[in-house]
C-alpha cells in the first residue's frame, strides 16, 4: 500500500465518520422535536395548556401568591378571559380599516376596565387574607410582595 493510498483511506473514513456524526445529530434532533411535539399535545389534552406561558407557569410553581389565589382561580380565569377578549377588541380596532379612533378609544377604555376589575379583586382577595390571616401568614404576603417586584 503507498503512502497516498493510505491518506486517502484514512481521509474516507474520516470523511464517513463525520457523515454519521452529523446524520445522527439529524435524526436526534428529529426525533426530540416530536417527543417534543408530542409532550405539548398531552400537555394540552390533559392540562388544557395552549401557551407557552402556561407551561413555564406550570414548570416554576404557583406565583407569589398562589397559594391565597389558588382558591379563587375560577374567578381568575374568568377576569383572564374577559382581558383577553377586551385585548382582542384593541387589536381588532387597531386592524380595521379604515382606522376609527373613537372604536379604538373605547376598546382601550374596555380593556382599562377589565384590568381595573381584575386588579381590584386581586387586591380584596388579598386584603382578606391579610385581615383573617395570622402574622405569619402576613409575613408570607409582604413576601410574596417583595418578590413581585419587577426586575430593572
């Protein structure tokens, strides 16, 4: 065997190792994106999760206060949708043509209402929880307050 008979031998299965390498980087990645895929579709079957953000909410646990909300999540869930059809009238309104302000104006003055109502009912259920709870369970709130924050 000559030395470039030899190179070229060497270099072929060089050659067809990189091949299968990046065929099986392929292929895994094929097949994690429909276990990926598949995990989503249980996820909403089962949990009714359709975004994204539902499933981060999932993963990292309740929120602040989670706990003192979690009774009321009914409640919550009906304030959510109302926002969320009140945002689809803004972005309706932003859509139409031709543009009317005044339709605009009133689905932003919606949308300040529903989240006026949502925030208030946040802040009773919480107040009571105050009011009943024991100074521990008021320390967990002023916690829950502090972690809140937003972060700049």
């Amino acid at each position: 065997m000559t030395p470039l008979s030899r190179r070229l031998i060497i270099a072929l299965a060089i050659s067809g190792a990189l091949n299968l390498l990046c065929a099986g980087i392929f292929v895994g990645g094929f097949i994690h994106r429909s276990r990926a895929r598949a995990m989503n579709a249980r996820d909403e079957a089962t949990h009714g999760m359709r975004d994204g953000r539902q499933r981060a909410e999932r993963r990292r646990g309740p929120g602040p206060f989670g706990g003192i909300l979690a009774g009321h999540r009914e409640e919550l869930l009906e304030h959510r949708r109302a926002t969320a059809e009140a945002r689809k009238a803004v972005v309706t309104s932003l859509e139409q043509e031709p543009f009317d302000a005044a339709t605009l104006d009133k689905a932003l003055g919606g949308l300040r209402a529903e989240t006026a109502k949502t925030q208030e009912f946040v802040h009773q259920t919480l107040e009571r929880a105050a009011r009943d709870g024991d100074a521990e369970a008021r320390q967990k709130l002023a916690r829950g307050f502090d972690r809140a924050q937003p972060s700049h």
